[in-house]
C-alpha cells in the first residue's frame, strides 16, 4: 500500500512566513504557544518535547484507550485498536466516536495510513520492531510515541506511577486539570478501601491468567501486584521480577494459594478456566482449588490504567467478603 503523510510547515516558520505576508508597517505579534507549552516529558528513555498537544492520536491497548477517554479527548484519536475486553460502559459512546484501525495490533502501513501525530502504546508489543513499529522506526516517520508506564525498563509500577501516568498524558494533551481532578476522585477511592480493610490478614493470592503446561501469572513489577496488596491479599508469585510471566504448576502447589484470582478476557472463558484448575489433580491439595475460592477481574482492570482504583475495591470484596 502506498500512503502520503500530509506536509507540515515547521512550527517556527508559520510567524516568520505570517509576518511576511502582512502590510508594511503592521507590527503584528508572534504567535503564543499554547498554556503549558513547551512541555517536555521522559517517558521509559525517550525524552519528548511538545511545542502544541497532538491533534491525531492512535491508542494502542484497551487500558490507554481508557486513559485518553477517561481525560475526555476522544476528539483528539484518529483511531485505536487491540482491546482486552469490554469498554467500561461510562466510555462506550465516545469509543464508539473513535475508529478501529485493527482488531489487534495495526501494520505499520495501516497505523501510518491514519496520518498520526502521537501513538500511545499499552504494552511493549504495541511498539514491536519486527513489524516496524518500534519507537525509533515511529520518530523516523514524524510521529511522537509514549509507552505505559508499567512497560518501562526498570522499577515497579506503583499507584504513583499510575497517578503520573494520568498527569503526563493530560498534560501532554494539554489539560492538566483533568488529570488532577481525575487523580484526585482516584486516591479518594482507594483510601476508602483501605479503611475498610484496616487491620485484615493479607490472603496469599495466585493470579491465573493462561496456561496449562506452566501458569502464566501476575509477577511483582507490574500494578497487579500492588493491586493485590492493597485488597488485601499477599501475591504469591510477588518474587517473579517482571509484571507477568511464567510459573511451574510445582510452584504454585507449593506456594499454598487461598484465593485464586482469574484474569477474564479473550476466548477462553472464566468457566473453563475454573475447570482446568479444578480437573487437575496435581492442584487438588491447592486450598484455593479445595475451596473453590476464586475470585474474577477483567484483565483490564489489572494494567495499569483508570480502572485500577475500583478495581482494588472490586478485588477486595472478593477477598474480604464481610468487609
């Protein structure tokens, strides 16, 4: 396929050329930047200065495409792509505004067809090199990028990362006060919860997400893990050093899970997923599997994006009932 990028003036000679054009011995003003601008960002090693916010963004991952809603600025996406599971209903309308370049993840002449000048990504996977869409291949075609923040290289991803998250992209777009109120309804949501649970015994958690010859599970880098902590629930899989990755069906016997929480997405469903863990009988002496107790999260709820703060209330009823 072939596609044209639109041709833009640099910004620093749309005054020069305006005052040329204007009469001889019109003093007329340089152009303002807008409020808050120039704005420079590090987003996981990639330093970015804006001099105006991106008017046509691309999402990448459900839990991103629910941050820019969650900010109101569907009228700023061109289009988004690759969702987890369903949209919280409170965004339907206004990602139903917005157009899907692909099911999953677009090609890089597809993502590029959309004419974007900013492309979010929820996971390391939205940036992938082999299909060309690595950062570097994105700046090379004029378009600025920002990872979320739960894939950068280094460090655990905490509720203040998720807070800065909310706050760098609302201010990269230019509205900062959302992000402040946003941010400020969250920490209220979260400081309920943790009123309610003052003084529970941690539960040890086992998160199943997929697998059947290993377990894929929650690690201890990414915002689940944290999640679970402040639900009230002690990560058994805490150590592993990454947001997710894999366990043996050994370990997880042997780490004595009361409560396993399941991550609900894609085709295999929560009630499959329950029965593969039930039909197993290396996971018999599980407590979690001897009890029956599970727990259910969207995989959405589990990234890090706005849906965290509820999401720890929602873990925490299932892990504290009489709380």
């Amino acid at each position: 396929m072939t596609w044209r990028r639109r041709t833009l003036l640099p910004a620093a000679l749309v005054p020069l050329l305006a005052a040329c054009a204007a009469p001889a011995g019109n003093d007329t003003p340089a152009a303002k930047a807008a409020p808050g601008f120039p704005y420079t960002v590090s987003n996981c090693g990639a330093k970015t200065t804006y001099q105006a916010p991106p008017q046509r963004a691309v999402t990448m991952n459900q839990h991103v495409t629910e941050v820019m809603l969650a900010l109101g600025l569907e009228k700023s996406l061109v289009g988004t792509a690759y969702l987890d599971d369903r949209i919280l209903p409170a965004y339907k309308k206004a990602y139903d505004s917005v157009p899907v370049l692909a099911k999953e993840y677009p090609s890089k002449e597809a993502l590029l067809a959309a004419n974007p000048d900013f492309v979010y990504g929820g996971y390391s996977s939205a940036f992938d090199a082999k299909a060309g869409r690595s950062r570097d291949d994105l700046k090379a075609a004029g378009v600025n990028t920002r990872l979320n923040m739960e894939y950068c290289p280094s460090g655990a991803s905490s509720l203040a990362d998720l807070y800065r998250e909310v706050d760098e992209v609302a201010r990269t777009f230019g509205v900062p006060e959302r992000g402040t109120r946003w941010t400020a309804e969250a920490k209220k949501t979260v400081t309920a919860t943790e009123q309610r649970l003052d003084g529970v015994a941690p539960v040890p958690v086992f998160v199943y997400d997929s697998g059947d010859k290993t377990a894929f599970t929650a690690g201890g880098k990414g915002i689940g893990n944290e999640l679970i902590t402040l639900a009230g629930g002690r990560n058994v899989f805490a150590d592993l050093g990454k947001p997710f990755g894999d366990a043996t069906w050994e370990q997880v016997v042997a780490r004595k899970p009361e409560v396993i929480v399941i991550y609900d997405y894609g085709s295999t469903t929560v009630e499959q997923k329950k029965k593969r863990l039930l039909d197993d009988p290396a996971l018999k002496d599980v407590p979690a599997v001897k009890n029956r107790r599970f727990a259910v999260l969207p995989l959405s709820d589990a990234v890090l994006g706005v849906r965290v703060p509820a999401a720890i209330e929602k873990l925490a009823t299932q892990l504290h009932p009489t709380r």
